[in-house]
C-alpha cells in the first residue's frame, strides 16, 4: 500500500471531519471490525504502520515535507483523535512523546 501524504488531502488546519468520519459500531459486532478514518487520519496510520512508532514531528515531517506549524498542528490533532478512539498509544516519556497504532493494517 503506497503512503498518500496528507498534504494532498488536507488543507493545513482543516481536519475534514464529518459525523460520518467518527468512530461507529454496530450493535452486536466486533469493535475493531467497524473502524472508520478519514483519508487524514488513514494516511497517517499508514506511516505508523510502517515505521512502528514515531513523533509528532517525524510524522509531520513524512506527511507535510514542506510543512509548516499548521502542518504539525494537524498532526498533533490527528493523533488526539486516534488517540481519544484507542487506535493510537502514546509513549510519554521523558523525551518527545511516540505513538504507535494500537489497531494492526488488517483490523483496519
């Protein structure tokens, strides 16, 4: 699967969120079998995927190459997001913190 940089998605600071875009279930179904993303949020799972765990600023930097703060802002967003749903942890160490998915490509 080719990673789509999130620039050609997204404008900076837009997170393009819809109702729809949320996290749904269905009653009576597998959790992890019904996860939604918007293109954003999957195009950074992407990069997770591939390089395991990594921090705002190298996800932000693999996604935006010529980014700016609003660039990082969004990443930072995402994250929350996924976080927030339990499809990313993060590491809160003394250092940067990382994130890593917590939901595998084929859950996905």
């Amino acid at each position: 699967t080719e990673i789509v940089p999130a620039v050609d998605l997204l404008p900076p600071g837009h997170l393009g969120l819809h109702q729809s875009d949320c996290l749904t279930e269905k009653p009576g179904t597998d959790r992890l079998n019904n996860i939604q993303a918007t293109p954003a949020e999957s195009a950074l799972l992407q990069v997770l995927w591939k390089k395991g765990d990594a921090t705002i600023r190298q996800l932000a930097d693999i996604l935006y190459p010529e980014g700016t703060h609003a660039h990082y802002a969004t990443v930072q967003k995402l994250l929350e997001r996924l976080e927030s749903r339990g499809m990313v942890r993060r590491d809160r160490g003394p250092r940067a913190h990382r994130f890593s998915p917590t939901v595998s490509r084929e859950d996905f």
